[in-house]
C-alpha cells in the first residue's frame, strides 16, 4: 500500500512512471531516516540537476497524503515516515480482513505444480538424513499452495533398480515380507553379495529377467516394493507429509520409453558404447563428465530410467515443476538436465538441500548405520512426553506428538538448505531460544491471554482506536506483522524454510517483549485493551499462516 502510494505521488512531479519509482524505493534501515528513502541518483541526468537539490526540492512541492507523517530530504535521499497510527490500523486491518490468507501474494491462482520429493529407494524403512528430503519438499509444496498453486506432489518409485532385485533375492520363497524386516534383509543380502560373486550374478540375472518381460518376476518385484512404499509413506504420513501420486519406474520401461531415448541420444550423436560395452552419453560440451546409461547387456540404469520420467513430467504442461534432491546429486542432476535439454525439453527448476549429520559422520543403509526414523520420532514423542510430566501433568502422547514432530521439523527448517542439520535433543525440544517448543509457547501464551480477557465475547466490533498501540513493543511487534508478506516472498524465491521458521522467531521474540511491558488484561482503560487485544490476535493470525507452511501443529497448552 505504502509504496503504491508513493509511487502515485513521486509520478507526479518527477519523469518516471509509478512503477519505476517503485522499484527504486527503498526501506530504511533505520526509524530515523523513516520508512521508506527514494533515491534520486537516477534522476540526476533526466533532470540535469544534483540528486541533494532534486531531493531538497521534492520535499518542498509534495503533498502528503494522510498515511504519512511527513517528508524529508537527507542528501539525495527523499525519506518518508508512515503515520503510526494509520500504519497500526493497515496491518492489524489487512490481517483481520484476510485471515488465513494474510501473506499471500495470490501469484499462483490458477496455475499448476508438479512437485517431486523424497522418492527414497524402497529397500528399507527410511533413516532420519532421508528425513530433510521429505520435510524441505513438503515446506515447498505447503508454501506454493499458499501462494494459490494448485500443487501435485509426486513420489519416484524405483521398483526395478539392482536395490529391489537384491531385497527380492534375499527374501527368497518368503510368502509374506513385513516392512520391518526389510532392512535386515537388506543389510544381510548386502553383506552376502559382497562375499560371493555367484550371488551378484543372480541379482543381475533377475534384473534382465525383469526387462525381458518375465511375470512371475515382475510381480515378485512389486509386492516387495508396494511392502515398502506402503510402511515408507506411512511414516511421513505421520509427520503431516503426504504424496499424491506415485510414479514407477518400470512404467518407463515397458512403454518403450528406454528405447526411444536411446535412439534418439544415437541419432544426436551423443551416445558412445564403452570398453564394457554399455551406453555412455558424453556431456563433454556441458564441461561435464558422461553418464552411463546401461550395463553391458543393454539393460538400463537408474539414469536412462530416470531422464525418462523427467521428460515425462516436463510434459505435464506445469507452471512449475520442481525437484527436491541433495547436494550429493549436484553434478547428477546437471547431467541429467542437460540430456533433457538436448532432447527438446525443460528440465525441473532443482532445491538441494545438505545432510543430516550424525557425531560419526553421514548414515549408510547398505551398512546398516542408521537412525531409523521412525524409532527417531518415537524417541522425539518420548522425551516430550518426558518434558510434560516434569511439569506436573499427565502423560499426554497426543499432545507430545504435536510437540515433539514440531520440534524436529523446526530443528531441520531453521538451518538453510545449503547447511548441514547437526540435531541436538536438548536444544531442539528446549522451551529457550529457537526451537519449536519456544514458538509453540508463544502461541500458548497468546491464547491464554485471550482466554482470560473474554477476548471471544469481547466486544471489538466497534472502532478500535489504534493510535493507543504507540509504544514500541506495541509498534516493534506491529512492524514485524507487516513484514510476513515480504517474507513469503523471499522465501518463494528462495525455496529454504528457514527464512519463514527465523521471522517467527523474530516475532515470537517480539511478542515476548510486548507481554513482559504491555499488559492486555490490566491495560489502562477498555479501548487501549480492545486495541491490544485486536494486535495478539493478528499474531496468532500470522503465526497459524506460518505454521501452515513449515508443517507445525499448534497445541492449546504445554
């Protein structure tokens, strides 16, 4: 608003359109220099004048509006100073008249995306560094629906890779495979390829068997593979993650798809067979290494499967189409965008992220060095159910969920994705400093206050007189309100959680101040009350908005 407003009025006496002025306008850094400087730099040759005399002279012939309380030059800065009051009103206004959409730039109404996440091989129950996959591309896909997008997100099955065949041999005649014995019959088959050459041979036999169409194999394939989606998908499930569509990998292979990549790689000239007589597409005019495509027997590997899919969803005609993968496959997905490119088609726009670390480095699933997550969110739930007993209540496992998936979920968001997550139990479920629980309980507090003043009966339906709200807890918190929309923005652009999990703790900070200095419940009189009143709910407004999109559950106590 503020900055339409300005740039309606600088048009009027300067040769610049209103947009332009816009994009030049700057907020101050500091409340002395008020809110909002135009620089006048630009306008120095246009007008053949210094930009401290231009800014001088503006300052002398504009009219301000009723929204600003004056209008100054500082060298050849023109500075304008929002009216509190009526910048109170505004932002507690536009939050409660848009509510749950307060934040929201409304960019992607009516358009589509095509998300894909996770997509872990399902070999075994997933460990807590598969986690970050899963929890960035759920922020993404929670952030863009925001945003107005209609958003899909799909899930990559790999249910023919060397992985499944090897889970498939080592499950042998078992009529019923649990998901939880899958990773012991992971790690144990591991173990015993690597001691007997024979076994690998049949790992690969079962592959070709596979490709050449053999039924019963193919259906073994699949029963061991929906066995793992299904416990896979049901733990993210858990943790407020869900997939709308899973896509196969074999669905590539027995469509022809394989093939026709192939030939046309062949016909570009840019597919060579090596010494072992496998496919290599040689990427040398991207500065990049080549990519192995298939084994010696022609049949394919993860990547021929894997650029497939990737033309596939290009032409799913999507706004967006995004892909969440780690930093490991940096180099991975160059190569593979840039076969995708050759072929006609625009690759995924990518979000990497870094691992999860443990004290003694990255886990290994073929080693069997992990922390299972599933055993890592029940240790969570355990130690927050812990936490609540210790403060003299009841066991309540429902509520310690709530807080305790909060609480990995923000431990994770909070670091941005090109850092690792080095995850501490201690800190991530402290009730101090920047952790989930902390922001939980300013939520809890918020609704305390509102409970004890009446606030659902209160009478608020008149005017509210916000030039009351003039101290500067009052006007730091309102200020940092305002902000939530410009921080959607960043964080669209960015694609990293942790520009929307550091502004909440900035404003829960910001509510902690206001709660020690400005009380709601004793306030001096009715209107300055109903004034306060109307600001905490527009921060729980807001902070239910960013809940939404970093995947929290709110609690009523703690």
């Amino acid at each position: 608003m503020y900055i339409d407003q300005i740039g309606e009025l600088l048009a009027q006496h300067v040769p610049c359109d209103k947009e332009e002025i816009k994009a030049l306008l700057v907020k101050s850094d500091s409340k002395e220099h008020g809110d909002f400087a135009f620089p006048c730099f630009p306008l120095a040759k246009k007008l053949r004048k210094a930009p401290a005399a231009i800014a001088a002279e503006l300052a002398e012939k504009i009219t301000l509006p009723d929204c600003f309380s004056k209008c100054e030059n500082v060298g050849p800065y023109l500075n304008f100073f929002v009216d509190q009051a009526h910048f109170n009103g505004y932002v507690i206004g536009e939050i409660s008249e848009k509510k749950d959409r307060y934040g929201s730039s409304g960019i992607g109404e009516g358009r589509a995306c095509l998300l894909e996440h996770t997509s872990i091989n399902p070999n075994a129950s997933p460990h807590i560094g598969r986690a970050r996959n899963a929890i960035v591309g759920d922020f993404v896909g929670r952030l863009l629906k925001f945003e107005g997008y209609d958003v899909k997100v799909h899930y990559f099955v790999n249910d023919i890779g060397k992985q499944i065949s090897m889970l498939v041999l080592g499950a042998g005649e078992r009529e019923e495979v649990k998901f939880e014995d899958l990773l012991s019959l992971y790690v144990d088959i591991n173990n015993r390829v690597k001691e007997d050459p024979e076994l690998e041979k049949q790992v690969f036999d079962l592959l070709y068997q596979l490709e050449n169409g053999d039924e019963a194999v193919r259906k073994r394939f699949r029963q061991i593979v929906d066995v793992c989606i299904k416990g896979q998908t049901a733990i993210f499930n858990e943790l407020g993650i869900f997939y709308d569509c899973f896509d196969y990998e074999s669905q590539f292979l027995f469509d022809n798809s394989l093939e026709d990549i192939i030939r046309q790689l062949l016909d570009k000239g840019l597919v060579f067979e090596d010494d072992l007589g496998r496919y290599v597409v040689n990427l040398e005019k991207y500065g990049l290494s080549p990519l192995v495509i298939t084994r010696a027997d022609k049949t394919s590997l993860y990547p021929l499967r894997d650029i497939a899919y990737t033309i596939w969803k290009c032409n799913h005609n999507a706004d967006k189409n995004i892909i969440i993968l780690g930093q490991d496959q940096e180099l991975y997905f160059k190569q593979i965008a840039a076969i995708v490119t050759e072929l006609g088609h625009r690759p995924p726009e990518v979000v990497h992220y870094s691992f999860v670390m443990l004290v003694d480095g990255k886990m290994s699933t073929r080693q069997g060095t992990v922390v299972l997550l599933e055993d890592f969110m029940r240790e969570a739930v355990n130690k927050a159910d812990e936490g609540i007993m210790e403060r003299g209540e009841q066991s309540d496992p429902e509520r310690a969920k709530r807080i305790a998936y909060g609480a990995v979920k923000y431990s994770m968001e909070k670091t941005s994705n090109e850092r690792n997550v080095i995850f501490d139990w201690d800190k991530a479920l402290s009730f101090d400093g920047d952790t989930g629980p902390y922001i939980l309980y300013s939520y809890v507090r918020i609704n305390s206050i509102l409970k004890k003043c009446g606030a659902d009966t209160a009478d608020l339906s008149g005017t509210v007189d916000y030039s009351l709200l003039s101290l500067e807890a009052e006007n730091d918190l309102i200020t940092q309100l305002y902000a939530f929309p410009d921080v959607i923005q960043k964080a669209a652009r960015e694609f990293s959680p942790h520009v929307i999990t550091h502004y909440i703790f900035d404003l829960a900070k910001k509510f902690s101040v206001f709660y020690r200095e400005c009380s709601v419940m004793n306030a001096e009189d009715t209107q300055l009350k109903n004034a306060r009143i109307k600001l905490i709910l527009s921060v729980r407004q807001v902070l239910e908005n960013a809940f939404g999109i970093i995947g929290m559950e709110t609690v009523e106590h703690m």
